[in-house]
C-alpha cells in the first residue's frame, strides 16, 4: 500500500491538499454561520484553526516527500548558509509566529501598535500580520489595511490597545491669548464638562475599574480632569482629559470646546465692559 502510494505521490498530495482545502473551508463557514446566529465573534477561532490546518498539511506533505527532502538536502548541503541568508526575512518571520502563538500579545479583534502602525487585528499567519489601520486621532478606521510582516513583531515594540476599542482616555487642550483668566470660570466649566459625560458616567467607573485591575495602574477618569498651564509663547493652555466611549470622545470634545468659547468671550465682554466703565 504505501509502496503504491510512493508512486502516486505528486496525486496523493493534490488530494491531500484538496481535501484540507475543503475541510477548511467547510469548517469556517460552519463557525461562522454559528457565531452570526448567536452574534459572536469568533475571529480569532477562525484564525487558529486556519493556521492548525495549514500547519497539518505542511506536516502531512513533508512526510510525503520525506525521502525526495532529504536527497535534496544532502545534495545542497554546500549552499546551506546562502539559502540561510537568502531566506533570513522568511525564518524571521517564522519566528514572529511562534513568539505570537507562545506568548499571546493580542488577539485578533485586539487593537494594537507596532511601530507606527495603530489598527485591529484581522488575521494572523506564518508569515504576516492583517491589520484594519485605526486613526488614533479620530478612533476611526481609515480605510487602509495593513499587511506587516511577522518580523516586526521580534522587532518592533507592541502595544495592545484592546481597551481603546470601548472607552478612552480622550485628551485635548485648547490654546487662548492671556487677556481672560480661565480660572475665573473654570467650575462653570467643569460642570458642564461633567454634563456631557453623565449619562455614561456608572459604565465608566466599572470598567475604568476592570482596566486599573488588570492592568494594576490608576487611569484617570471618570470625571473629566480641567488643568490649566501656559505655552512657550505664554499663550493659556487649558487641558481636558475625559474617560468616555471611543466612539463618543470627537463628540464631546466638541460640546466641551462650545461651552468654553462660550463662557470665554463672555467672561472677556464683561472685562471689557468693566473696562469701559
């Protein structure tokens, strides 16, 4: 049996390779159909046993051709260090995989940075890393996706943003001439400022406390934080940092920048008025 199955192997690989095609595809699309009945996400389940697979048909064909592998071995065994060097991208990027799979750094569905690069996770494989590229100005997506090879990922530092994806730490400062003083009306403000976060305000403190737990840090929030400073120009630098829902953050930036022009220009028509008097 496996004297015939010598003779037919460029067949019998084919077939294999066809059926594990198969076995895939069926395979996801069954997890998948599940996971949008019980509307979960099951990407990275997807992800793993996509990469099982493969490795199952690397094993399985690598048996196949074990003994044409190993004359070919011995006979390129002079060129072994310039295939090594010729091929030091592709080992590094091997690598990266395995560093993925032994440590878990992030997920797919996770946010993260490597780099300069900020987006969410769709796909990891042997040799590169999907991403759906997230601008962390607007917590949008752009557009772009990403393909970054796994070397990156022995090189380059990651962060795991996964947290961002729900809430932020949203930070952003408005810059004004010294003739209003801000702390003539920076409770007002401050109220306001505590206004537009109210209705979130419960959520925020249970998961700014899931976060400080595993993260074992103190993140501000979720009261909105008024600090004021000068620029190198002397110009008034009024600080916000707000503990709010990603995709709410533009939003009540917005609110928050009204209301301080508002009670700026008022604040400085009475200075001007007094003035006149």
């Amino acid at each position: 049996m496996l004297a015939q199955l010598s003779q037919y192997k460029l067949l019998v690989s084919l077939a294999v390779l066809l059926l594990f095609i198969l076995l895939k595809y069926a395979t996801v699309q069954l997890i998948k159909r599940n996971a949008k009945k019980k509307g979960k996400d099951k990407r990275d389940l997807v992800n793993t046993i996509k990469n099982l697979l493969n490795f199952l048909i690397i094993i399985v064909v690598l048996n196949l051709w074990a003994d044409e592998l190993q004359k070919f071995a011995f006979s390129i065994a002079a060129f072994m260090v310039a295939i090594v060097l010729a091929t030091r991208e592709f080992i590094q990027c091997l690598l990266g995989f395995i560093y993925l799979a032994s440590t878990r750094p992030f997920r797919v569905g996770d946010w993260i940075q490597i780099g300069d690069h900020c987006g969410e996770v769709t796909a990891t494989d042997w040799t590169k890393l999907t991403i759906l590229e997230v601008d962390m100005e607007t917590y949008n997506f752009s557009g772009k996706t990403l393909i970054l090879p796994n070397s990156l990922l022995i090189n380059q530092p990651i962060k795991n943003l996964n947290y961002l994806k729900r809430y932020v730490s949203h930070h952003f400062v408005i810059t004004r001439d010294m003739s209003v003083n801000p702390y003539n009306f920076i409770d007002e403000l401050t109220q306001k400022a505590a206004e537009h976060c109210q209705h979130f305000h419960d959520v925020a403190i249970r998961y700014s406390q899931i976060i400080e737990k595993r993260l074992e840090v103190s993140i501000p929030g979720p009261e909105a934080h008024i600090y004021i400073s000068t620029s190198n120009l002397g110009d008034t630098c009024t600080e916000f940092t707000i503990f709010c829902p990603t995709e709410q953050a533009l939003e009540i930036e917005q609110k928050i920048t009204q209301d301080f022009f508002n009670l700026w220009f008022t604040e400085k028509a009475r200075l001007e008025t007094a003035k006149s008097e």
